[in-house]
C-alpha cells in the first residue's frame, strides 16, 4: 500500500522588538546571563505586565503579510505549567482569541504551486533558558518574557520537503516584514511538526504525534522522514500509532518520546486578569497596513516593470529577502538595476554557491559591490577584470579600489597615452601593417592582440580597434 | 501581592469621609506600570458636597431581611436619616444575590491558584529542598503555604481544571457578565445602592467555626462592587447589642465615587457613629461615646 505523510507545522519566532513584550528589558542577544531582566520578567510578587504596543503593531503585520484575518477583539491569557524556566508558573499566551486566523500562504515545490493554510497567529512571551552544569542546573531569565508569536498551520503538507519549503517561506516573509530577525543559530526560529500517515487517498486523517523544538531546517527535514517511516512501519506490522509528544535527537539521528497522551498538562488557560482585553480599531490595522514594508510579490511586480529585470531574474531575487536586500542597497550607489541583476543572479550566486555560503556570510558590503560596478561602468576596468575583482573581494574582503590599485589594473582609456602604445606596436609589426593595407583584414586582430599584450590587458579593445583603423588609413 | 487580580482593589481605611476622599485623589492616579489603572483626573476633597437632595438611593428589601435584627435596625434608621437629607429610595429586587459568593469565590480561586503559583522555591521566597524538582515543589508549597491558601489554591484549581471548567469557571464568568448587566440596568433608576455591609456584625477573635467555608457566607453584600468593578464604601451606622460596630454600605456606578463620597459625607455630617468607638469586653462588647 502506499502511504501519505500530513503535516502540519507550528512555527514560534521571536520578534525583533527592542524591547521584551511585558517589561521595558532589552531583548539583546548574548547578554551576560540574568542582566536582561527586571522584577516583571521575573515573576516577583507585585509586578504587573504592561503589554508592547509595538509587539502587538509586529503581529499584525505578520499576519497582514500571511493573509490573515486581524482581530478587532483579542485578549491574553494564562497557561499555567511549573517549571523552573517559568517564573510565574505561567505563561502569558493566547487561548481562544488570537491576534490572527484564517490566513494562508503560497508555496512553490517542484514547479507546483500549493496553497498552505494559516489556522491561527497568537502572542505570547518566552520562558527562561535551563543552564545544566556539573554543579547544578541553573537558570538564566535573559530570555523570560521576549516576545514570541506563533504560526499555526492547518495540516497541509504532503512531503518533509514541503514542510521545509513552507518553513523556508515563512521565515522569508517574518524577514520581508521585518518583524523578526529570523536567525536560527540564535534559536530565533524554532518548529513543531504534527505527523501523521494514512493511505494514500484516504480522507481521514491518521492519529498524528508532535515533534517538539526543531531549530534547523535540516532537523525539520530530518525529524519528518524518521517520524514518517517509523509510523508507516508501525501501520504495516499492525501496530496502533499513540499520540505523543516526541523530541528529535540531533546526535543519535533518531526520536525519543517525551510525554504521552494521558501525561499531558492540563494548561488550565483562563484570561490573564493583569492584562485588558486589546481592542484594535480598523484605524490601527489599516495604518499597520499602510505602513507596511514592501512584499516579495510587489518587489518582483516593480522589479518587472520598472527594472525591466526578467521574470527569472526577479523571481531569483525575492526569492530571498537577503539576497534582496542586498541587491537594493548596490541600487543605492549604483544606477544600473538590469547590470546589478546579472552580477548578483549569476557572478555573485556562483561564488555562494560554489562555497556553500549565504549572502549575509559575504566578506564585503554591497556598497563595495556597488563601487566595483562603477568602476565597470565608467570603462576603468573591463567586465573580465570585475569577475576577476570580485573574486578576490569574496576571498579577502578588500575594497574594489584596494584591489584595483594594488594591481595596476586599470583599462587604459586615455587615448593620448594608448596612442603612445599603438605608435610602437606599429613600428614593431612593420609586416602586419603593410598585410593590412594590401587588404588582408585579419591582420588587424593581431596588431590589437599585440596592444593588449602590451598593456597587460588593460587597453579597452574597442578603443584599440578604433585608432588602429585610424592610424592604418593613412 | 496579587490575590486575585480581577476582584482586588486597593481602599483607604480613615477616620471620616473627607479622609477618604483626600487619600483617594491621590490613589486613584494613573499607575502606567498597572495595565488595569485608568487616567482620570479627579478631585474629590475639594468637591466634597453634603447636599444631597434628591439622590435616589436603591435599595434591595431582602438584603436587609437577610440580616441580623441588630444590623437591620441600624441600617432602617440610616435609611430614614437619608431620607430626612433629601433623598429618595427606590425599590430594588436583584435576582443575583444567591449566586453572588459562590461567584466570587470561584473567580477569586482560580485567579489566586495561578496567581500564588509563583510562590515555588525557585526565585522567590522560601524554599525546602526535595529529591528531585517536583518533590521540591512539593515540599515547599506544602510547607509555606497556611491551611484556608492551600483550601483556594485546590478550588481554583479544581475549577480551571479541563472537564470541570465550563461547570465552573466558564459559568462563574457568566453569572459575573449578568450581575454587571444587573447593575448597568439598577443604576439608570437610581444614584447609590444601599446595603448593610455584612449580614452579621464580627465573630469573636478566636473563635473556630464548624465548617471552614461558614465564613463565606457573610460575604454576601461585599463581593458585588468588587464582581461588577463598581465603587462601594463602608460607613459605621451603629452598634449591635453587643456593642459590635455595624456597616452601611453605599455603592455607587463606575466613576461615580464623588456621588459616593457626597451621599456619605452628607450622612457622617449628620450623625456621629464615626466618632463613636466600640469598647472591648470579655465575651462581648460595649461601646463609648
Ligand atoms: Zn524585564
């Protein structure tokens, strides 16, 4: 028989608020352990939550970016679980009235296009981190409180490699919306996937475990093909899947059960009396709306039409919102978006691809990728030389200029001295030049190949070319 | 401390009406830490007023009935007294009061079983060291926590709990929409609610009670401002024969206090029950002018 994998992913990420979403502490990454913390975000006796408006301004446009349904009446409220990470011995999440629902989100895989449905967008703060140490666990509360929001999918993948795709996605649209700075070695980024099998075909849907706090989409793609196969093999031999809460180990490349159904926590959610129900007016959505960063689709829309830029070369760069970003800062600088396309799409993607880097790994800025263009622009260096400059600026992280001088490189287009050049060629080639004029026009491509040699390359051939014809007529 | 955040209410404690009203303009400012604070700008003592003619004071016969003879008493001559400064009483019947602790308690409970569950060993306060980390949670809050906590704790608990809460919690919530409802509607007909404050005047100090929970029940006039978030003082309007002090309570609508403060102002400048003190006995009481 032939199995169907459903997959449903909840995806948390941080957002990029400066400061946490119930206390006015900073959110820096990396800080010394318990230094980004106060008495709210330590759950002391007395303090009162004040919530961000700007976490709640950074949901909303995440869901705006994710089509979804904004609420007009949201609320707050407690989930309520002991654990030493957990100051108050509850978390303030959101229960049955999230911020957003009803969204969804396009994808691409394998050349198809697959709509995967958003069931819900809700708030809610971090929990500490447990530090274990040989003399004992401590806890750090830097992270106590960082606002969160979590995306919950409706189960709509067929494939790990959709999952991944759509997880690919979405961290492309949290960057695009600048919401969250989506850095996964930070565990910014962090998923949940809901696994289950059934025959292909059925419409039913098999009883699904739920792979806890995956932090890479290698882990994702991982955790989904072993949870896959273990539940197929489970069904074949005739074995009852139970729903659990499993944990991927990254180290044993296997799954470890964490909790079953009949040990789950009972949240006892009720709404968090601290904290008033929020009220959003269609005022405020529409300004979030209004004050929107552009979109992938309406980038790869001007891109098009205003750029002129192929449907490939857009689709390429949005693709990415890094590779985007740093594709309009060279636009800063320089003024030629077909050109700049063309080194990013395939120069620079070569180089990444090559070394199996991410453009926000380059070594050099855009503005130095600008500069190197200009130089192209204004016939200092020739297009084959750029290639040549760009792949040392990737390698050492110099500047154009830096490289350029250091080796003498420069076209020389200065027609009074490249004359100088071509006078001494001539009185060199005195064969060549009397071929030509008997009419053999091939000569003249080994007089300029004999500038060329002369200038190390740096003449301009067309300019080479023009005077050569000039001086030879007469 | 947090007890329960939706019902609990800072109050002053005075001597006399312009006291509270003095303290009040300074309490009820904007506390931007406090989410649940508003911004309003107030200036009670200045306005102080003891002409109250004309006010409507609602009042419900069956809370009075629902006393003791000694409280009731007190509290029918208050009402005279009140009508004597101008006011008129209007005829309130709530259909609420039976299921008025019951909601407060459940509310109360559940919002102090989460509130007091920071109190775990971990950051805060005092910790007993167990086997593992839930032996130690365990034993901390079994030890720190006194008997009547430990009894809210397990209520609220119980109530928030999956298959007990719609029962519980979900129905107390409610009821809590329907006593506000109640109030929305009494006050279009009336300025001020009047009621004895409890049922009973004070226990003896030290005295045990049969049934733990006995003491609830002479909490029925009290929860009600703090259920429907209205504004309510407790004025002394007499002495039982005891010589236990007796309370009226006055509650006015949301943002109302100056009516609140007026109405009571007016009484205290026309009796002298504030200025009376109780005199402590052995096995009773007997008061002093
Ligand atoms: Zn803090």
């Amino acid at each position: 028989m032939k199995y169907e994998v459903v997959i449903g992913l909840e995806i948390h990420a941080e957002l990029s608020t400066e400061s946490k979403v119930f206390c006015g502490c900073a959110t820096t990454f990396g800080a010394e352990p318990n230094t980004n913390v106060c008495p709210v975000c330590l759950g002391m006796p007395g303090a009162l939550p004040v919530l961000n408006k700007k976490a709640v301004e950074y949901i909303v446009r995440a869901g705006l970016a994710l089509n979804c349904e904004i609420a007009n009446y949201s609320k707050m409220d407690r989930k309520n679980y002991f654990y030493p990470d957990l100051p108050k011995a509850y978390q303030i999440s959101q229960f049955d009235l999230p911020f957003c629902k009803a969204g969804y989100l396009d994808i691409e895989v394998d050349g198809l296009m697959r709509r995967i449905g958003i069931t819900r967008i809700h708030l809610e703060e971090d929990a500490g981190k447990l530090v274990h140490t040989p003399g004992g666990t401590l806890v750090d509360y830097n992270r106590s409180s960082m606002p969160l929001i979590e995306i919950v999918s409706e189960p709509d993948m067929r494939s790990a490699k959709e999952a991944v795709e759509y997880a690919k996605a979405i961290r492309n649209i949290l960057l695009y919306a600048k919401v969250s700075n989506c850095k996964m070695q930070e565990g910014v980024l962090r998923f949940d996937a809901n696994v289950s099998v059934r025959p292909k075909g059925s419409q039913t849907y098999g009883t699904r475990t739920e792979i806890k706090n995956l932090s890479s989409f290698k882990m994702l793609q991982k955790a989904i093909d072993y949870e896959y196969q273990r539940q197929v093999s489970m069904v074949e031999k005739g074995e009852e899947i139970h729903q659990q809460t499993l944990r991927w180990n990254e180290t044993g490349n296997c799954i470890i059960a964490l909790r079953s159904k009949e040990d789950a926590h009972d949240y006892r959610y009720f709404p968090d009396p601290d904290l008033l129900p929020v009220i959003l007016s269609d005022e405020f959505i529409e300004d979030v709306k209004h004050k929107m960063p552009q979109m992938p689709d309406e980038k790869k829309k001007m891109y098009i039409e205003e750029f002129q830029l192929s449907e490939y070369d857009a689709q390429v760069l949005t693709a990415n919102s890094e590779l985007c970003a740093f594709y309009e800062e060279i636009l800063q600088d320089y003024d030629e978006p077909k050109t700049a396309a063309n080194w990013v799409n395939v120069e620079l993607m070569a180089l990444l691809n090559q070394n199996d880097m991410l453009v926000e790994e380059l070594a050099f800025s855009a503005g130095n990728m600008a500069q190197l263009l200009k130089n192209i622009q204004s016939g200092k260096i020739s297009g084959k030389m750029g290639k040549g400059v760009l792949s040392e600026m990737f390698e050492t992280g110099k500047s154009p200029e830096e490289i350029i001088s250091a080796k003498g490189l420069s076209q020389i287009s200065d027609t009074a001295e490249l004359e100088k050049i071509i006078d001494k060629v001539l009185a060199e080639n005195p064969a060549s030049v009397a071929d030509y004029q008997a009419g053999k026009e091939k000569a003249i491509g080994f007089l300029v190949g004999q500038v060329m040699k002369a200038t190390k390359g740096a003449a301009n051939p067309q300019s080479v070319n023009e005077i050569l014809r000039e001086k030879l007529k007469k | 401390m947090a007890f329960a955040s939706s019902l609990d209410q800072v109050g002053p404690l005075t001597k006399d009406i312009r006291d509270t009203a003095i303290v009040l303009d300074e309490i009820v400012k904007q506390d931007v830490k406090d989410s649940t604070s508003a911004k309003i700008k107030t200036n009670y003592a200045d306005n102080l007023n003891e002409d109250i003619q004309g006010m409507r004071i609602g009042v419900d016969a069956t809370l009075i009935e629902a006393s003791d003879e000694d409280t009731k008493k007190a509290v029918l001559t208050a009402i005279e007294k009140l009508k004597e400064l101008g006011c008129t009483i209007i005829d309130l019947s709530f259909n609420h009061n039976e299921i008025m602790v019951a909601v407060y308690y459940i509310i109360s409970s559940a919002e102090a079983s989460s509130n007091l569950a920071r109190f775990d060993g971990i950051n805060y306060g005092v910790r007993i060291e167990g086997e593992n980390i839930i032996d130690t949670y365990v034993k901390t809050r079994s030890w720190g926590f006194g008997e009547e906590v430990k009894r809210r704790i397990m209520i609220g608990t119980f109530v928030l709990s999956s298959g007990y809460y719609d029962a519980y919690y979900k129905k107390a919530l409610q009821d809590r929409s329907l006593i506000k409802n109640n109030f929305d509607k009494a006050f279009e007909t009336c300025d001020c609610i009047l009621s004895p404050t409890t049922i009973f005047t004070a226990y003896d100090a030290g005295i045990k009670l049969e049934h733990p929970t006995d003491a609830y029940l002479s909490d029925v006039f009290t929860p009600a401002a703090n259920i429907a978030g209205l504004p309510a003082a407790s004025i002394p309007c007499g002495f039982a024969k005891n010589g236990m002090p007796i309370g009226l309570q006055l509650m006015a609508n949301s943002y109302q206090e100056q009516t609140l403060l007026n109405i009571a102002y007016a009484y205290q400048q026309n009796t002298d029950f504030h200025l009376q003190r109780p005199k402590l006995t052995k096995g009773g009481s007997q008061h002093e002018v």
